[in-house]
C-alpha cells in the first residue's frame, strides 16, 4: 500500500523540498499552508506530474482551536482521496524565525515562536493520534541552533530544544503502537527561513559557512530527501534519535 504524508508548512523551503522528495520515492502526501494557497498548489501540481497523488490543506499550526476542523478536513480528504480513514507519516515541519536578542525579545515573539514550534507541534501530534496507522512515523524538525549558539536565537532555539525532549516521549509512549519518533535539525539552510538572510546576505552565509566542516550552508536538497529517507523502510529501526544534518556545524 502506497504511504501517505502529512507535511506541515510545506508550500515552500524544507517542507516543499521534503514533500517532492517523498513524492520522487513513491509516496503520496497531504501538505499543508498557512496563506501561500498559489504556492501549495503548485507544489501539489509538482507532486501529481510525478504520478504520485497530493492534497493541499490549509492550516495556522499556532492556533490550536482549528486543529478539530483541520482534522475533520483532513479526514474528508483521506476519504476522497485514498478511500482511507489512516495515513502513516506525520512531519512537523511548519515554522518562522524571529531574531532577537534576550534583552530585545518581546512577549508576542516569544508566545508565537511557542505556540507555532511547540505547543503546536504537541496538540497536532495529540489530536492527528487517531488517524496515524499503527506502524507510522513522526520526525519533528529542530534546529542545528539547540547544540551551538548564536546571538539572537535564544527563544527560537529554546522552543526547538522542547520539541526534541518532547519527540523522545512521544517514542516511548507511541512505541507500543510501533510508531517510530524521530527529530531532525538542520543547520544553516539557504531558504526564506528570517527573509532569506542565510541565503540573500552574503556576510551571514560566510559566518555560518565558516563554522561547517563542509565548507558551505546547506541547500533544501540537503535536508527533504534525507527526511524521505527516515520514513522510509530502510530506516525502520531508527526511533528516539536527534538527527544533525548540519555539513559538520560547529564541530
């Protein structure tokens, strides 16, 4: 049976990477906007020239009080879709940046990056339980920035740093159901993630260039088929694990 994907914020950057990766192995997916309707469509019209098949829902992962109508949604479009009441591969992938230094931070950065990063991510997870097919898969995406620091990050990488505690229960507790929870941290990335700063200044990507063994900051090519790669079987035995794919950041 072909396996189907729910990849949050996935109308652009890693998510839209990760979604064509899966797309590109074999896999259907359900991916989800916030407000990019055009770009999620594109993505899905990418994704069916594949001969794969794809659904574009929209969602506010901050706003836990639509995760029921979401669901709902999401439910109708198994059914129309795939003639299924499950899927099997839930990614939380949806995010934003918001640099600020500690002293500069205000209460609305901090109860959004919370509510988008971690609160979201844990009542997602909690309400899509039912609907995940015993067997299934998790990955939370991190950030390279829980394991080195860089001034301006402290809140976003502190949320990141629950997700990750956070996806080793959800291992422990889904385990008996065979669902496998991993998270995966990406380092420096070239995509809109702060406006494209990493990827449009060139003064920050040599800042984060020269801490990477490799030599470079990352591309979307770097992290979506890696991501395809833990959902797929030849990962089956990888659970509870903090992926790094950085190029060597800060080592």
């Amino acid at each position: 049976m072909t396996k189907i994907t729910l990849i949050t914020g996935a109308s652009r950057g890693l998510g839209r990477n990760t979604a064509l990766s899966i797309a590109r192995r074999g896999g259907d997916v359900v991916l989800t906007y916030h407000s990019r309707s055009e770009d999620a469509r594109a993505v899905v019209a990418e994704i069916q020239a594949t001969g794969r098949r794809a659904v574009a829902l929209q969602l506010d992962t901050g706003d836990v009080a639509t995760f029921a109508s979401f669901t709902e949604r999401l439910q109708a479009a198994l059914r129309e879709t795939w003639q299924r009441e499950t899927f099997d591969h839930l990614v939380n992938n949806a995010g934003h940046g918001d640099m600020a230094m500690i002293a500069e931070t205000t209460e609305a950065q901090f109860d959004r990056l919370v509510n988008v990063h971690f609160k979201g991510v844990f009542f997602l997870t909690q309400k899509l339980l039912p609907l995940i097919a015993d067997g299934g898969r998790i990955v939370n995406l991190s950030s390279g920035l829980t394991r080195m620091s860089y001034p301006g990050f402290a809140a976003y990488s502190a949320v990141k740093g629950a997700v990750e505690v956070l996806s080793v229960y959800m291992a422990k507790e889904l385990g008996a159901r065979g669902i496998a929870v991993n998270t995966v941290a990406p380092g420096a990335i070239e995509t809109d993630f702060l406006g494209g700063a990493v990827r449009d200044m060139p003064d920050l990507n040599k800042v984060f260039a020269d801490m990477i063994a490799l030599g470079r900051v990352g591309m979307p090519d770097d992290i979506g088929p890696m991501i395809a790669s833990l959902l797929s079987e030849d990962n089956r035995w990888v659970n509870a694990q903090r992926i790094e794919v950085s190029g060597g950041q800060a080592i």
